[in-house]
C-alpha cells in the first residue's frame, strides 16, 4: 500500500509499505475513505519535537472494514468505522469514567500510520464507532474531523464548562480552536469569542456561531475579553495552542469560578502555582478523550446538524501529502484532507 | 486594646494597641470571643514571607457585635457572628458564583488583626454570619474553626470533587488537611486516606472518618495510594500545604478524570504543563471562598452534628500569642486557640 512516512523536519515521503495485517486477535483493517494532517503532526515537522527515525504518519481516520481478528465480536467487515488517536478498551474504569484516553489498555490507535490506504487499528471493539448506515460521500470530511479534531474541541468546551448562558473565549484559531467554536455553539452558550486574527479563519468562527472576534494576542488580548465582560473575565475558555502564552492567555481571561478547558498538547508550560491558586479558575483537558463523544458527534454529522468538515480547506491526493504539510506549516491551509 | 503584633520573623508581640472604631460606614467593630493562630502566619513567622514593618496578625475571629455603621442593615449589635479572612459583598456577579474571596470588593477581612480584644471588619453585612442564638461556650471553637480552616478544608474536598462513593486522600495533616478529612466524611466519600506521619495527627484524622493512614511520602507516597487504589489512584486529592512536592505528590495521586482541590497556599510552585496534561485531572482551589459554607458550617456546629474545634489543642489567653507562634512551628500543636 501506499503511506506517508515521515524521515526529519520537513521530509514527508508517501512511498510503498507493507499492507498491515491483524497482528493481535483484538485488531481490525481498515481501508480508509479519508486522512488527514494533524496540527500535532506539525511538531516534529517542523523538528519542535524529535523525529527518532523514518515514522509512519496519521492518526485520524474513517474507512470501511477490511478483517477483525477472532476476538472482535462488535465491529464487522463492511462497516464504516470512526476512530480516534488511542486504542481503548472501552471497558476498564477510566474509559467507563470517559477517560478513553487514559485507558489501562491504551495504545495508539493507528500504529501503522493512518495517512495511508490501509490501518491496522488495535482494540477494534473498544476503539472503533460504526455509522449506522453506509454515509453519503459529502459527509465522509465530517466524521473525519469527529475523529481527532471535533472531537477535541469539544472535548476543550465540555472541560472549560461550558453550557447555556456562558460567555465562552477560544484562544487558537486552529481547526481545534474552531471546532471548539461549534462545540460551545452546540453546547448553548450565549456569547462565544473567538481570538484570531486571521481573516479567513475569523469567517469560518463565525460560521461556526462566533459573536465576537478579537485579534490581540497575550496581555491586550486578555484586555479585550475583560472589556466585553464587564471586567470579569469569560465563564469558560477553551485552550487549542498548548504554548505558555496561550495558556496565560487563556488562565487571565477566565473570570474567578470560571473554567479552562486545554486542549493543545502542552510544549514548554510551566504554570505560576502563586498565579493559579489566586485566579480561581478550575483547571481540566488533556488528549481528548473523543471515544466519549463519537456516538453523539457521529449522529450530529450524520443528521447533517453540524458540518465540521468546513474545516477542510485543502484536499489533495494522498501522494501529495507533502505538498499538504507545506500548505499548513506555512499557514495557507488550516487543515488537509487526504484522499488514499 | 491588647492585640499580637508581629515585628519580625519569630517575634510576635502582645502590646497596647488603639480600639478599632468604624471607619467605613459598612464596618461593623466586635468584641473577639475566641481567636487563633493559622498555618498561614506561620509563613511570615519563620521569614519565608517577608514581614514589612510590624503587622498586626490575625484573620479567623468570631465574637459580639460591639457597634456598625449606618450602612449595615442585616447584622446587629448584640449577635454572636462568624466570618472569614477576606470581606467580600456578597452581592457582585463573583459572589453569588460563590467565589467570595474574589469579590470584585474584596478586602482583607480584619484588617486591624483578629489575633486581638477587638476587630473591625469590613463590608460587615456581606462578610459576617450570625449564629441563630448566643451559642454555648464549648461551640465557640468549632464555630472559630468554622471561620477558616473548617471552611478551607470543606472547600478543598468540594474542589476535589467529593462525593458518596468517592476514595479520596489528603495531603497535609495541619489543621485544615484534618477538616478535609472531615468535610470528606460529611459529603459522604467511601474511603479516606490520609497521608500524616505524626501519631496524635493520625489519631484525629482516624476520629474525623479517616479509613486508612499512609506514611509515606513524595513518590512513594504515591505509590502507597496507588496500592489501595488498584493501581488507578484517588477519585479526589485534597492538597493542603501548598509546596511543589505536595502539590505534585497530589497530582500524580490522583486518577485521570479525577479532581485535585489544592487550599494549600503556593509557595514557588510551577506545574509542569506536559504532566499536567497527560494527567487528565481536574485542578482547582485557591483561597476558600469560606463566606459560601458559613451558613451550613455554621448549622453543623450549632446542631453538634461535627466538632471542628477538636483541632484545637491548645488554647492560651492572647498575651501568651507568642508562646502559641512557638508551639505550632515547633509542631508541638496543630492549632494554638487564644482567649482575649
């Protein structure tokens, strides 16, 4: 099969890979409908993180059903199945706790790289959320983003609190931070504030249900929230960046009482214990357990609800999955799709 | 007036002082029926705060009305009332959150010290409670304790999630981890673990509805609560010092989805965000907003059903204060009662 494979910074390569097989009994196959390119893919991309060898890229997926292994009793051959970035049992305490992402048993859940045509997917039953029908072929970028990151945004709105009557601010103008946007819209909140300062991202939030934009940044953008909230400071923040300014961001535009929910992958943070014991916040996120949410998310794209997948901004041949990672590294894309 | 003075570190002095009079017409001034030493003065006590100048020390007080200004209107001369270490409203967006201690009026709550014959207090109405009746002697510490470490405690286990069914730990054994244990018992958690290594410590803890006593401490400590926890930690962490052993001994304690409720003031803590992350607890805590739980505290002293002043165990008249300094930073005693 054909796969991108990431070899250092910058060097993305699609080239031939050995189809997976079912290597545990507890495995499914998938052949993939779509993929994707993550903002956490950005990181070793751009050699923030390390790359320690040539690594099998993609960790969100939708496909149909290849094989099961023979201890794989709910998911079936012919289905079309979404995942997310963990294999979990489902079973154990913390999944029932909706920690999927914190399972005793997890384990990536592509560990052959899903930016490919094919993905050995691990704990199948526990990992794997089949739609009820076969989905019509517009709807397939939308359960692809329930995959990842729908379901981290809303796993960042449900983790800030919020819920009808809330004023919500969203710190990332990424496909996180603006699906985040759509969760706190679902959700009910009453006022939602979306930071960024780039045009076309501006538009999408408020496609999105944004009432409000603001484009400063760290302590004048934390001027701006207290502005529109008479001084208060928002009830909810949702965090989709995950640097040290975005998260102060975030912390000092949150009212005391008030909740942030952090979603970006921390890099660097190093939170002032003085600073956070006095501003009352609560404090929650983490990887998203989006296991939790696919049943409901799945509905809301399925019945056409909600349409995440706007956040496709760029789609490209699987082969061109570089030409993909340039187009979001430099910002010209929030997020490509990949077709396999 | 008599009133304890401290002028530097280990040098707390009981001296003539003015009579507080009212200054703001939201003052109240009262007559202290019983006052105390806290975990916090022990900060500036042993020179890990600064002391700027002498300082009158002091802010757990309950006593008689002496006199209020003429914008009081809900408390009188004559009651027997209870309040906290910051005067808040009571009626700011912030407060009716239930976040008093950051009401957008805060301010301290006894500002010339409660470690003293007479204090007054400001914003009396929004800060004060009074008793249904002039309550009997053997009350008065609890109600005392009621005023801020009952009230720390009891924030803590609510900010660590508490409820019937829950295993939580607590870290500290001070006065105000020994009421977590305690505010635990009350809203009904099925197991308590309290980390003490000092017998009499354990011996209260054991007598507040502890269920087991883990010695150890930092990473083994942790260890331990994993041991009684099936290896997945506590539901609800209450931390209670306030460094960023204790604070991290908390955090790793603590299963993912679980809640730490930290009322330890910080002292140089930073929270590493990529731990903190990958956790997947819920952090929150601060400086209780101790005005929120008057009322039921209050009503659970009065009608017996608890007794917090069982942290008491010394009591000296106020021109022994500094005998009482010495005993709580030598650990001689938990929690030093003064009669002025």
């Amino acid at each position: 099969m054909r796969g991108a494979v990431l070899y250092a910074p910058g060097d993305v390569r699609v080239e031939d890979r050995p189809d997976p097989t079912i290597e545990e009994p507890t495995d499914a196959v998938i052949r993939l409908a779509a993929t994707c390119v993550c903002g956490s893919d950005l990181w070793p991309y751009r050699g923030i993180e390390p790359v320690n060898g040539p690594s099998p890229m993609g960790h969100e997926y939708v496909g149909i059903v290849e094989e099961v292994g023979r201890d794989v009793h709910t998911i079936k051959p012919g289905q079309f199945v979404v995942g997310s970035f963990f294999a979990s049992d489902n079973t154990c305490e913390i999944c029932r706790a909706g920690y999927q992402t914190s399972c005793i048993h997890r384990q990536p859940g592509a560990p052959t790289g899903a930016q490919a045509q094919y993905a050995r997917i691990a704990l199948a039953d526990g990992t794997l959320v089949a739609t009820p029908d076969q989905p019509d072929p517009d709807l397939v970028p939308g359960l692809l983003a329930a995959s990842d990151v729908l379901g981290t945004g809303w796993f960042g709105a449900v983790a800030a609190g919020v819920e009808p009557g809330k004023t919500v601010a969203v710190v990332g103008d990424g496909a996180v931070g603006l699906l985040g946007v759509l969760a706190a819209t679902q959700l009910g909140a009453e006022r939602i504030i979306a930071m960024s300062r780039h045009e076309p991202r501006q538009q999408l939030a408020r496609e999105f249900g944004a009432t409000d934009i603001v484009t400063e940044r760290g302590d004048e953008g934390v001027a701006r929230i207290k502005d529109l909230t008479d001084g208060l400071g928002a009830h909810s923040v949702i965090e989709a960046v995950g640097t040290q300014e975005s998260m102060m961001q975030a912390i000092r535009s949150t009212r005391p009482g008030g909740h942030v929910g952090y979603v970006g992958v921390s890099h660097d943070v190093r939170l002032p214990g003085e600073e956070m014991f006095f501003s009352h916040v609560h404090l929650h996120g983490g990887p998203a357990p989006v296991r939790r949410f696919l049943p409901e998310l799945i509905d809301l794209v399925c019945t056409r609800t909600i349409d995440p997948g706007k956040v496709f901004d760029l789609e490209l041949p699987l082969d061109e999955a570089a030409e993909g990672y340039r187009a979001m590294d430099e910002r010209r894309a929030i997020k490509t799709l990949l077709r396999p």
